[in-house]
C-alpha cells in the first residue's frame, strides 16, 4: 500500500473517531424533545418512537451497502456523498410536516449516517495493523460511548432555547462540520489497486467468503448478540429506574452517564489489553455482561414475586451489563476485520449491519409486559448473552487466530 499523505498522517485518526459519533448522536441528541414532538405533530407516543427505529434500522442497512460500494469505488468519495445526504436529510427532519415523513426522513438520516460508522472501521483497517489496530478499535468504543454520554445531555441543554426542529438543524451543522474536515483533510486510505471489481456479483462473493468464515461469523454473531444486550438495556433502563425505583430524571442521568463513562474506560482498556490477550479479553466482556444480565435477571423474578429487591442491585447489574459490551467490543472488531484488508468495507457492513439489526429486533422486546416489569428485560438481556457466548464458544474458541496482514502504521 502507498504511503497516505502527510495530512492524512496527522488528521485521519482524529477524523475516523470523529466519524463515529454519527450513529448514537442521531439516535438519541433529540429524545428529550420527543415528548413535544409528539404533540406538535399529533401523533400516538409509539408512532413518534419509530422514529428511534426508523433510525436504528437505517443506520444497519446504510453500513450494509455502503462498505462494499467503499471497497469498490474507494473510501473518500462515498463518505463525502453520505455526508452530504445526511445534512440533507437532517435538515429535511427539520422541517416535517407530518409523523410519516418524518420517519420516513429518520430512516434515510440513519442510513447516510451508518455511512460514517462503517468508513471509519474499514479505513483505520486500511492504515493500521497488529497492537495499533486493535487500540484503535478501542478508541472508536471510548468515542462512541461519549457520544452517547453528550447526545441526551447536549439535546437536553439545547432544547432549553430550541424545540425539536432545532436540534435537527444543529444535526445538519454536525454534518456540515464534519464535510469540511473530511475535504480538508482526508486523502483516499484505499488505492485504486487494492479496490474490488465485479459489481454485485462480486459482493454477493465475498459476502458468502466472510460468512463461510467460522471465525468472522463467530465475531458478527457475538457482537451482535452482545449489542441486542445493550440495546436491550437502553430501551428498558429509563422505565425501570424512573417508573420502578422512582429516580428522578437527574437520577436516571447520572446513572446513565456513569454506565457511559464505564463504557467509555472499559473500552480503553479493552483495546490496550486485547492486543496480548485478544480472546481473554472477549471472554471477559462475555463474562461481566453475563454478570449484569443475570443481575437484571434476579431482579426481575424478585419483583414478579412481589419483592423489591434494592436500586443498587440494578444500578450494579447495569453497569455491569454496559461495561461487558465494551470490553468485548474491540477484540470482537479485530477478529471480524483483521484478515480482510482488501474487503474491510464489506467485512465492517456485515458487523455494524448486525450490530444494530439484532439491537434493533431486541429493544422493542423489553416492553412487552408493560413500563413496571423488570423480567422482561432480564429474559431478553441473558438470552442474548447466553447465544453471544455459544457463537464464541462454538465458532471462535476451537479456531485459528488472526494474523493481521501488514498495513501502514502511525
């Protein structure tokens, strides 16, 4: 591979991260407006929500197509087209008239913005190998869970000044942001010798290479058993905490930002231990995440039972949860992406693709008894864990490891 330029030396890392908070700044900057938009637009609360899936589903499909449109035509030019949808599409949220095509909108923002998420794991697999890769991998989990720290909070202080068509036009100055950074200084990470040929016949290919692959689909399965767990918890947290125990909402606040910063530190210190113990560390997430699923699990059963059991208990288990799911997430990454340089964009599609499709397909399960029952979100969260840990035990565990193939190191 030839050498980046020496912007791209300097900048790319920074502009890669920066990439990853597309997904959970979209998702959730504008949910403390969500009551207000609901009635604003007259709709039915479960209605206004979709626009959280519509999102959530857009963001799995966007990634799907566009790592293996990135393999063939190359990095820069899809970023820069999905950047451009995306402002396109937020400031198009912005201005909805109606419930429906404001959904509608939200799917298209989800998947211009999965355009992001998936360029930033295949280019760093461009430009990094062996320890670098894997700390890198690390760092994208540090910057996504403080993402997910800032979206409510920032959503939350702007929405004292704006209303929820506000927040989508400062989505839009997001994405503005970002295009300029990215024509400033992203050279391409993925020369035009190393691109794929062979159009959708050639997709379809190395789609059924990586899924013939026990090790990859082991990693895809894992992290996306592991993400429906999170998303799971997501979902259920707020009304397990605030119409359970009664916290108030700077109550479920902080605790929601100390499982983020959990999040945040664990995964660090994941991508810098995964490097000598690559599938240790998987285990241990697995193993901490079951911890927590189990937590939530009990509490659920007590509380079916008639027993309260304490807020501590949860709070705990969630933490626990979270931190799980992070620390398994950069030797997961690495697993899926390190022996596929020449198709990292289709390898990363199929990875966040699953990701946020099993979340997606979990989330919604949580509420099936109602706002005051906790054992649903138990079932759903060790239910996940438990298929997670069989995909490494089964398809991971018994086979090689990966031997990153050499790449330009910073």
């Amino acid at each position: 591979m030839t050498t980046p330029a020496p912007t791209v030396r300097r900048m790319l890392p920074a502009l890669l991260l920066l990439l990853t908070v597309f997904g959970p700044i979209s998702m959730d900057l504008y949910l403390p407006a969500l009551p207000a938009l609901t009635v604003e637009l007259s709709a039915a609360t479960s209605v206004a929500q979709l626009t959280v899936t519509a999102c959530l589903i857009g963001l799995a499909a966007g990634q799907l197509a566009a790592g293996p449109l990135s393999d063939r035509y190359g990095r820069r030019g899809i970023l820069i087209i999905g950047i451009v949808a995306y402002i396109a599409t937020s400031l198009l949220c912005a201005i909805s008239p109606t419930v429906e095509l404001l959904i509608l909108a939200r799917l298209v923002q989800g998947i211009t913005g999965g355009v992001g998420i998936v360029i930033a794991q295949a280019a760093g697999r461009d430009v990094y190998s062996g320890a670098k890769l894997i700390r890198f991998y690390g760092h994208l989990t540090v910057i996504g869970g403080f993402a997910a720290i800032v979206g409510p909070l920032l959503g939350g202080m702007l929405n004292t000044f704006t209303d929820w068509r506000g927040l989508f036009v400062f989505l839009a100055v997001i994405g503005a942001g970002i295009l300029l950074v990215t024509l400033r200084v992203y050279d391409e990470t993925l020369p035009a010798e190393n691109r794929t040929t062979g159009g959708f016949a050639r997709t379809l290919h190395d789609f059924r290479t990586l899924l013939a692959d026990r090790v990859f689909l082991g990693a895809i399965l894992n992290q996306g058993f592991l993400y429906a767990a999170l998303f799971a918890y997501l979902a259920g947290a707020t009304y397990v905490l605030q119409d359970i125990y009664g916290l108030s909402p700077l109550g479920y606040a902080l605790a929601f930002g100390a499982n983020s910063a959990g999040y945040m530190v664990f995964g660090f210190a994941a991508g810098r231990t995964s490097g000598r113990w690559m599938r240790g560390t998987l285990v241990v997430g697995i193993a901490v995440t079951a911890v927590g699923a189990l937590g939530l699990l009990l509490a659920g059963l007590s509380l079916a039972g008639g027993a309260l059991m304490p807020v501590w208990v949860v709070l705990a288990a969630l933490f626990a949860l979270a931190v799980g799911v992070a620390i398994s997430s950069p030797p997961a990454t690495t697993l899926a992406l390190a022996e596929y340089p020449q198709i990292a964009g289709t390898a990363s599609s199929l990875l966040g693709m699953v990701r946020f499709g099993f979340g997606g397909v979990a989330a919604p399960l949580v509420g099936v008894a109602g706002a005051t029952s906790i054992l649903p979100l138990g079932i759903v969260t060790v239910a996940a864990t438990v298929l997670a840990a069989i995909s490494f035990f089964t398809l991971i565990h018994p086979h090689r490891a990966p031997h990153p193939a050499p790449a330009v190191t910073h």
